[in-house]
C-alpha cells in the first residue's frame, strides 16, 4: 500500500495565504474596475483599497518582477488617458481603466518598498 506524503503545516498555512492574497488582488481589481466603470466615488472604499493593494503590494509579488509591473502600471496609466476618444463608451473605458490604474500604484509602492528592503536589508 502506497503511503501518502503529509505536508508540513507551515506549508500548507502560506499555500492559504498565497491564495488569499491572490483572490484580494483579484478582488480588488475587478471591483475598483467596476466601481470606476459606473463613476462611484467614496473615500472610505478608496482608502480600503489602497490598503488592499499595498499588502498585495508586499506580500504577494515577487520583487524581483518590479520592471516589468511598473511597465504594465504606466501602460493601463496611458491608456486610461487616452480612452475618452470613444464616442459612447469613452467615458466608461477610461473610468474603468482609472480605477484600474488607481488600484494598481498601491501594489507597485509595496513591490518598490519590498524591492529595497530585500536589496539593502536582506542579507544582514
């Protein structure tokens, strides 16, 4: 009879935590992409989600992939802008890419202050 391999306890916890922050960047989009859709606006949600983003930011991603995220950050920025164009849809692609925009900084300053934390106080 085969014997089955047990996993650690430890690993399983950060294996759930890896997930729970995936689904929270998931989330976050998604909703703050919606809510930017249809022009909703609260400071409480705002702040909500950039606390949302900024442990994202720090826990999740992996620093080393910094470039290449603040890459995709300035591209849906510049695009955010230049949606208005669009007769019809315009204003709802450009809020929608906004709020995309918006939820991403947060995550970028959490890879930016894990990126320095790792290159200056990592090795100690």
């Amino acid at each position: 009879m085969a014997t089955k391999k047990t996993q650690s306890k430890s690993a399983s916890s950060s294996n759930d935590m890896g997930a729970l922050w995936k689904w929270l960047y998931v989330a976050g989009i998604l909703v703050a992409s919606v809510a930017g859709t249809l022009g909703f606006q609260n400071a409480i949600l705002a702040m909500v989600f950039a606390a949302i983003g900024l442990l994202v930011g720090l826990f999740y991603f992996d620093s080393s992939e910094l470039m290449n995220f603040g890459l995709r950050f300035l591209i849906v920025t510049a695009a955010a802008g230049s949606l208005g164009v669009f007769p019809v849809v315009g204003g709802y692609l450009t809020g929608f890419f906004t709020a995309f925009a918006a939820f991403l900084g947060p995550v970028i300053l959490g890879m930016v202050v894990m990126f320095f934390w790792k290159k200056y106080f990592g090795s100690m």
